[in-house]
C-alpha cells in the first residue's frame, strides 16, 4: 500500500497516554511514540514504590499516583520526558541558551 500523506498530534512529544507502575519506576509513553521507565528514587524518593491505590492520567501533561495513604505524587509531562527522551536535556539546554543571546540588555 502506498503512502500519501501521515498525520501527527500536534504537540504529541507533551502528551502522555499511557502509564503503568512497576518495580523500577511509572513506564510512560507519549503520544509521539517515546517511552521510558521514570526510576522510583526520582518519583518517590526511595528505591520502594509504595502501596498505591490509583494510577491516572487526568489530562495529557501529568500522571497522578494517588497512595493507599492519600498522598498525590504528580509527574509532569516535561520531567517524564526528560527519562522518555535522552534527547529533550539536550534540546531544553539549547533553547534556553538561545534565548539567552536573543535577550538585549
């Protein structure tokens, strides 16, 4: 079958759509097709993932872990790509840079 044209989401590299919690950390995948594990040091500050009792994703941009103890732990779109994406520092990095020489003084 050929080819004539492809569709991306706009904005996709922001978008989460899936998450699940295992042993190592939250696996996420973005809407683009990137995905990786976040490891649990980072999000819980330990090397243990707590009892949790929901895992969500209530919009795009951040994932919700609600633990059996009530507290919320948010992962933003723009800290999980920074684990899904060995490209985005990078990338990050050098806009910042830019928009350090495009600002007069």
């Amino acid at each position: 079958m050929k080819t004539f044209a492809s569709a991306y989401v706009e904005h996709g590299e922001r978008m989460m759509t899936t998450a699940t919690l295992t042993q190592s950390g939250p696996e996420v995948t973005f809407a683009d097709g990137r995905r990786g594990i976040i490891p649990t040091d980072a999000v819980f500050g330990s090397d243990r993932v707590p009892a949790v009792e929901d895992l969500k994703i209530p919009n795009p941009f951040v994932v919700q872990i609600v633990s059996h103890n009530k507290e919320i732990v948010k992962i933003p779109w723009d800290f999980a790509r920074h684990y899904c994406d060995p490209t985005y520092a990078a990338r990050v990095e050098q806009r910042r840079d830019a928009g350090r020489v495009a600002r007069p003084r």
